[in-house]
C-alpha cells in the first residue's frame, strides 16, 4: 500500500508543514530530511482520516512535539479509533 505524505517548505523562512502523516517510518523521511537541512516543522495537516493518511501520525507527532495537527472535526473520531492512546483531541487538534 502506497503511504501518503508530504512536506510543504518556505524556502525563505524554513519553516514546514507536513501534510497527511502517512509513512510509519517517518524519520526514515521527511523528519530526517528537515533535520539536514534545518527546517522547522510547523504543523501537520490532515487531509483526511484514511489509514494510508494517518499511519504514521503518532510517530510523527512524537518526534515533533510542537506541530499542532490539524484535521477536519468530522474525521477527528476516525484518527481516534485507532491512534487514541498517543493523541489528546484537546492538545493535539
């Protein structure tokens, strides 16, 4: 299964977003890729709640603890289901 993610940079400010945290791995990515180049990851931004979207959303979220997530209120219960025990819906969305 193909796993969705991407990072949006400001080649001005490096500051970043990532958007749908869908690699399991994902300081085998783009973590280690804004690591080198010094980019600071701002947020993350959910496009929507499907597995291949949110897979790798609790690592992520935990290597960048200061990126505020960002999802639609309808999926919100969808992420839940199945990443509850890492993600608080009041601190993280």
């Amino acid at each position: 299964m193909h796993m969705n993610m991407s990072l949006c940079v400001c080649k001005q400010t490096k500051q970043a977003v990532i958007v749908d945290a869908g690699d399991p791995e994902p300081e085998s990515s783009f973590l280690e890729l804004a690591k080198r180049k010094k980019i600071s990851i701002e947020a993350i931004w959910q496009t929507h709640a499907h597995i291949d979207h949110v897979l790798g959303l609790a690592k992520t979220k935990a290597m960048v603890p200061d990126a505020q997530i960002h999802l639609h209120p309808s999926d919100r219960f969808v992420a839940f289901s199945s990443l509850a025990p890492f993600l608080c819906p009041t601190c993280c969305f």
